[in-house]
C-alpha cells in the first residue's frame, strides 16, 4: 500500500507517512462505527485529504475500506498497529 503527499501541512506532514494514514483509517473506522450508512471509501479519502496524502491507487482505498467495513483493525504497514496489515 502507498500513499503520497498531496499538500504539505506548513512544509511537512509532522510524522511518517504511513502514521498519517493509519490516523485517516482510524478515523473513517470510528467513524463507520458509529454509522454504518457512511460510505467507507469517500470518507477515507477526505481523512486522508484532511491530513495531506492519498493513496496511490484506487484499489488500496478498497482493499482498506473493506477491511474496515469487516469489522477488522486495519493496519497500515510500518504503522505500530497490530491485526490485520494490508501491504
């Protein structure tokens, strides 16, 4: 899975790349949480816009989005999160 910076936040991100983008899952998964009509991919674009980067591809924004809408911890490679890595 990669992600790329879209607009720096006053010249950087403040932390790698790949913990920005498990913040965004996070989000979108706390956010799918507390309602499941929310539709998964759109709403982790803009967390993952909000915090300046998007994903290369189209297909990780799936793969991540069904993850998260399976009730699984999605977990960014090289994140300190641990389950289920999608990479």
């Amino acid at each position: 899975m990669r992600f790329e910076v879209v607009r720096d936040i006053d010249g950087e991100l403040g932390a790698p790349i790949e913990e920005v983008a498990q913040d965004a899952v996070d989000a979108t998964a706390g956010l799918y949480t507390s309602d499941a009509s929310l539709d998964v991919e759109e709403q982790l674009r803009i967390q993952l816009h909000a915090r300046g980067i998007a994903a290369v591809d189209e297909a990780s924004i799936s793969e991540l989005a069904h993850g998260i809408r399976s009730g699984h911890h999605v977990s960014i490679a090289g994140s300190d999160g641990p389950d289920v890595p999608l990479a």
